[in-house]
C-alpha cells in the first residue's frame, strides 16, 4: 500500500520518478479501509526536500498511511515559499482543537545543537506538543534534535556537547536480536550522524523506561525507545539522502567553517569524489518496522481510545 498525500505536493513527483508508489487524495478516496493517520511536524529549514525524504521511507511500507504536515505557528520560513506552508501545513493548534488523534506523529530535527532547550523560542510550544502526543498519538518518533529534546522533556536526560561533531556515516550493531524495531536487521549496519550533541549511553541504559537498541562507537546510542513503544528516539540520519551530508559539507566550508571531512563517507575520504548511499536499505526496515510493529500492530481501530491511554 502507498502513502496518500495531497494532490499537488511536490513530493509526489519527486518518488514517481523514483518509481516509488504514492496515492493522491482524489484516488485514495475509492479505498474503503482504514488507513493509518501519520502527522509530521516538520521542523527543518528546507521543509520541501526532508517531506520527499521522510516520505520516500514511509512509502515503502505495505500500509496505506494518511499524512499529515504540521506547523507549530505562523512564522515565515525563509528557505520554504509562503504558499507551500499555507496550502499543505496544518497549525498544530488547529489540530489540537479538533481533537484528532494520529497513530503515529514524526517530529523532525532541527538545526539547534548548540542552543540551550529554554533558548529556543518555540520551546514552550514543543513541551506541549511532546505532552500531547502522549496523549493522542500511538507511537512518536523523533529524529536527531527533537531525540534528544524528548529524552529532555520526557525523562530529564541531558545532552553535552560534543568537542567536534560527528559527522559521517559509522558502523552500528544491534544490541536485542528479538526486538520488532530492528527485526531483519544485519547485526552491523551503516547510518549516518550529523550533530554535536550527545546523551550519555550509560545513562540511557540505566534507566529503567528505556531500551537502546542500536548503537556506534562513535557516535554513542542511535536507536532508543520507551519500554511502552510510545515513544521512539533516533539520533541520526536514516532519511538523508546520499549526497545530504555533502551538502552540509560544502555549505559549511563555503561559510569559512573549515570542517572536517564526514567520516567514512567520500570514497578515500575525498570530497571531490561523489559519495555512495550505504544505509538506504535499513533506513527503509527501520521506518517499516515503526509502522508496522510500534503503529499498526498497536494502534486501536478507532483512534478517539487514544485519550484515554497515559
């Protein structure tokens, strides 16, 4: 099954392109079942090109999914148009006042590593945002930045700030060979990371509501969740494209940054050589499995129970 998304969104002929299967809304309407309900707050600068690349994970599962794209306020973006925001965005608090409920909500990173928590203006707004997902979504997840605001809110575990940041694509083992999230996984897979910011493992392993279920030398834990699947917290890439850590790169660079090369990522460590997408695959399993085993398998048929759940 495909992912339904509105008519005329530009990611819908970025993944025909690709052949990948999506549903337009005037199609969708001939289905008689019921599909998954998916928001994504999206929370990066260039909002068109992360929904082409979240979507183009999500439309890999068997389940017909509706989404959703939320905004938290009315703030212009600079790197996305006007009209883009107003035709396809949903204002956060629209939505809450009319009481729906998702089965899963992905909220975004962002490019707020260095920022105290209490210094970012919507901080207020997110607290909120993350409270009511507790209430109204089966299962969350967070990428990157809001990872680590969620272990914050949530669970009162603190990041530090990395001396240098890591950035590059590392190696990861898989840490239960019965968990759903990682089922099919190899024992070691590649992921990228772009941050400088780190929760510490042994914090995460210590506490008695979380699970780490995947994790790099490097880079610490990628992969948490809450013992209850309500909440999923993945500190890197899996949606990046494979030229997204280059073009981080080079922005960086063209800025007078001086960065250092991303790790194992240009062939011979050379940015003039073009980079090679190696995590692709299990970023796919690992968007499938949320929805199929964290969403799906756990949602209730009619979503107005969600309510009543803690």
């Amino acid at each position: 099954m495909p992912i339904k998304i509105p008519d005329q969104l530009p990611a819908i002929q970025v993944l025909g392109e690709e052949n990948i299967f999506v549903m337009s809304d005037s199609r969708a309407q001939s289905q008689d079942i019921r599909p998954l309900e998916l928001a994504i707050l999206n929370l990066m600068p260039n909002k068109i090109e992360t929904e082409v690349q979240l979507m183009r994970l999500l439309a890999n599962s068997p389940l017909q999914v509706n989404i959703d794209l939320l905004r938290i306020d009315m703030h212009v973006s600079k790197n996305t148009p006007e009209s883009h925001m107003s035709a396809f965005y949903h204002l956060f608090d629209d939505i809450k006042k009319n009481k729906k409920n998702y089965d899963g909500l992905i909220i975004t990173g962002a490019p707020l590593g260095l920022i105290d928590y209490t210094e970012v203006k919507y901080w207020d707004k997110m607290k909120e945002i993350m409270d009511w997902a507790q209430q109204h979504v089966q299962s969350t997840l967070y990428l990157c930045w809001a990872a680590h605001a969620a272990l914050y809110h949530q669970y009162g575990l603190n990041r530090f700030l990395r001396d240098e940041k890591i950035s590059g694509v590392f190696k990861h083992k898989t840490l239960d060979p019965l968990e759903p999230l990682t089922q099919g996984f190899d024992d070691v897979f590649n992921m990228p990371h772009s941050r400088y910011a780190q929760v510490p493992l042994e914090e995460l392993e210590a506490h008695d509501k979380l699970n780490v279920l995947a994790s790099c030398d490097e880079g610490g834990a990628f992969l948490v969740a809450s013992k209850d699947r309500r909440s999923v917290f993945i500190t890197g890439h899996p949606e990046y494209n494979a030229t997204t850590l280059q073009d981080e790169y080079l922005r960086d660079v063209k800025t007078g940054l001086e960065p250092a090369i991303p790790e194992h990522y240009f062939p011979d460590d050379n940015p003039q050589l073009a980079p090679n997408n190696v995590w692709r695959s299990h970023g796919n399993l690992l968007f499938c499995n949320w929805l199929n085993h964290y969403v799906y398998q756990a949602t209730p048929f009619d979503l107005s129970q969600l309510s009543g759940q803690s």
